[in-house]
C-alpha cells in the first residue's frame, strides 16, 4: 500500500504550473509550496505538470528544479519528478558507473530487476537506451565483474509471466536444484541463475517456501552460510527483492539511518521509489524488525525540507 497522499481536489496541471512557476520567482525559492505541489501528485499527475509546465513555459520542470534547489533536498524531489522508468534507468546507470561496485551500488540493479514489474523493467531498459546510448544489459558486462555480472545481466534479461501461477511440483524440484548449488557453494551455478531469473515471482515464492520446508533454513540464511562476498549479498538481495520486497526495503532504510552519519542517496531512493508501491507495508516490516518506528527514524535523522519532503511521500501533513 501507498503511503502518499493525493487530496480529493486535485488542481489542474496549468494550475499547479502557476503555483510552481511563482514558487521558484523572486529572491528566494518556495520551498514548502514545491514540497506541497509535488509531493502529493502521483506518477501520472507529476507527468502532466510535467508536460504542461514544459508547454507553458518553455521550459523542463527538472533543470528548473535543479537550478532553484540544492542539496539531497533537490535530488530526491528530482527523483521524485522523472518518469518512474527514467528515474531508474539513471539510478542504474549511476550505480554502474560508480567507482565502489558494492553491495550499497549494485542492489539498485537488483531492486529495478526483482522489486519491480516486469513491464517496468522493459520500460527502464528502453529509457536506458534512450538516454546513454547504450543498452543496461552492455553497461553491466562492461563495469561489473564476473560472478556478479552473469547474475545481475541474467535478472535484467527477464522477461517474467506476471500472473499467479505456480507447480507445486516443479517448485520441489527446482529447491532442490537451488539447495544442491548452494551446498556445492556454486552461487554461479546456471541452474541457481536461470531459477532466479525466469521464474514469475509467484512460483519463486513457492520454491523459497518448499526450501525452508524440506531443508529447514532459508534460502537467504543458507546463502549468507556461504560467504559475505559480493555475490552471495547480490543473491540474497534478489532473493528478498523477489519473495517480499518491503522486508528488502525496510533493511535498506535501517542501514542508511544506523551509525555515524546518513546514506542519504539509500534513504531517499527506497522512500521516492516505493512511496506509490508499498510503503506502508515497508513501514510495518521496519517497526516488526526494529520495535522502533520508522516515521521517527527518518525524522530523527533529517532536517529542513530535506525531511519535510520525505515526511510527504510517507503520508505526513507537511
């Protein structure tokens, strides 16, 4: 479920255009008034504010926004304002280029390839293209090392039924062909990387539950047993991306508010990027995990607009 708010009169994109094009005029920027706009308009709203302040005033919405914001204020409300498929494709894309190839960079590719649809992934690999010229897929082999980059360029490749439909045959065979991979330590294995990449997330999910059933742990704990390598952190994060996505988040959350200083970057691609998914269920996965209140921790360690805006996208009135 949602944590964002629309309200139940929404202005018209030419009207939310004006309140915008006055919100970024004169000596300082509007802040709250952006925060107010932007924040409470969903995928489809944002695209025709988009559209319509582009048409009005010649202009795009996004490089106003970066030049009348700064900080990890701007960039989470530009994450905010892309087209979903966009705004992933450039998290991907950044993740790709980035000097660390950790598990912190490389579970964006995991997210967008697992967390998502699989027509949403279709829809990012095309605006990859569209934007950088080349493909996800081309990108990952170049910048990513092997094992990883069998596992991660596998996941991108998929194309999965998206219907609830499962063998409950086929899933006790394929956890066996899982366990005998990860007994072996072969997390590389073709077998282990062709089940976790074809399979619809249903018959997964089935295949996960038949592993803890007939061996008595699961999956993800075996998989950690063999290592704290790259790989075996790639593999446990599709794992939980594919079987439940907000116990995924909810972990990428906690990590990036614990200890000394924020991994703003983390905390504001997991809110942005699930507040029209299932935040909600993020926040209840946080607090049975934690016994602590995400809402809190997020407030604790924000400030300024910056929090205000993520408070927003969980459903607070700002």
């Amino acid at each position: 479920m949602a944590t964002m708010r629309v309200p139940e009169d929404v202005p018209s994109p030419a009207q939310d255009c004006g309140k915008l094009k006055k919100a970024f005029q004169g000596w300082g920027t509007d802040e709250k008034e952006i925060i107010r706009i932007l924040g409470r308009r969903n995928a489809g709203q944002r695209k025709e504010i988009r559209d319509t302040y582009q048409k009005l005033y010649k202009q795009s919405l996004v490089d106003v926004l970066f030049s009348e914001l700064s900080g990890d204020f701007r960039k989470a409300v530009i994450l905010w304002a892309y087209d979903p498929a966009e705004r992933d494709a450039r998290l991907a894309n950044e993740a790709l280029k980035s000097r660390r190839k950790s598990i912190t960079e490389l579970q964006v590719i995991v997210e967008i390839a697992c967390a998502a649809s699989p027509h949403h992934l279709v829809a990012v690999r095309k605006a990859y293209c569209t934007l950088f010229d080349t493909s996800l897929e081309e990108d990952i082999m170049s910048n990513v090392p092997q094992p990883v980059q069998k596992i991660l360029a596998s996941l991108v490749r998929s194309y999965r039924y998206d219907k609830e439909v499962v063998d409950s045959t086929l899933a006790k065979l394929e956890a066996a062909k899982l366990h005998d991979a990860i007994v072996a330590k072969k997390l590389d294995d073709e077998e282990l990387v062709l089940v976790l990449s074809i399979r619809n997330m249903f018959q997964l999910r089935e295949t996960f539950k038949c592993y803890k059933d007939n061996y008595g742990k699961s999956i993800d704990q075996d998989i950690l047993d063999c290592g704290k390598g790259i790989l075996e952190s790639v593999i446990k994060v599709a794992i939980w991306c594919i079987d439940t996505p907000e116990k995924h988040f909810a972990e990428v959350i906690r990590t990036s508010i614990v200890g000394l200083g924020t991994d703003e970057d983390s905390l504001s691609r997991a809110i942005v990027s699930r507040a029209e998914i299932d935040l909600m269920k993020v926040r209840g996965e946080y607090f049975e995990a934690n016994k602590s209140s995400m809402d809190i921790a997020v407030t604790d360690d924000t400030s300024g607009d910056y929090k205000d805006f993520l408070m927003t996208l969980l459903g607070a009135n700002i």
